[in-house]
C-alpha cells in the first residue's frame, strides 16, 4: 500500500514536470514567433505618378535611388518587389530600360568596387 503510494506521487510528480516543461516549451516558440514577426515586418508606401520626362532613365535612376536610400532597402526580396513595382506600373516600352537602370543602380549602391 505504502509502495503503491510513493510509485502514484513519484508518477503525478514526473506527469507534473513534464507538463510544465511543455508549458515553457510553448512560451518560448510563442516569444519567438512574435519577436520574429515583429522584428522582420516592414511596411513601404509607395505612390505613383503620372510623369512626362524628356530623359526618362535618369527620371527612373534618380527615383530608384530615392526609393532605395530613403526606405533602407537592403534584402534582395524587398528589392525584387521595388524592380517587380517598377514594371508594374510603366509601360512594356520601357521595361528593358527600367532592367538595365535597376541593375545599374543595385551595383552602384550595393557592390564593393
């Protein structure tokens, strides 16, 4: 009877630890997931206009740039959806010259020389 006692206290003891082991397992994915999602949430409002330009590729570098410096844009998906942005919003004439300035401008701000 004793034995049997101590063997119920013994189990309801290790049942108790593992739940509360589980318990903090859970707080701290929880903590995680949150922390993460916070940290790693960035909102850019971009707005466009209507604009007539007699130099269009320097129109389109110097609005990049402006996109790119004043937003902090370093990660390559957030600078795919600027270029994704770009060709969106402007004609098919001049996607191959949006390309070429994207790209041009990613060397000059993001490549070592």
């Amino acid at each position: 009877m004793v034995q049997e006692k101590l063997e119920q206290m013994i189990r309801e003891t290790q049942e108790a630890t593992h739940q509360e082991k589980l318990r903090e397992q859970m707080m701290r994915r929880r903590r995680r997931r949150s922390k993460s999602s916070i940290s790693n949430t960035k909102f850019i409002v971009m707005m466009a206009m209507e604009k007539c330009s007699y130099d269009p590729r320097a129109d389109f570098r110097e609005s990049m740039v402006e996109m790119i410096v004043a937003n902090k844009i370093r990660e390559a998906d957030e600078l795919r959806s600027l270029l994704e942005y770009y060709l969106s919003m402007n004609p098919r004439e001049y996607r191959s010259a949006i390309l070429e300035i994207f790209y041009e401008v990613c060397a000059d701000l993001f490549l070592c020389s």
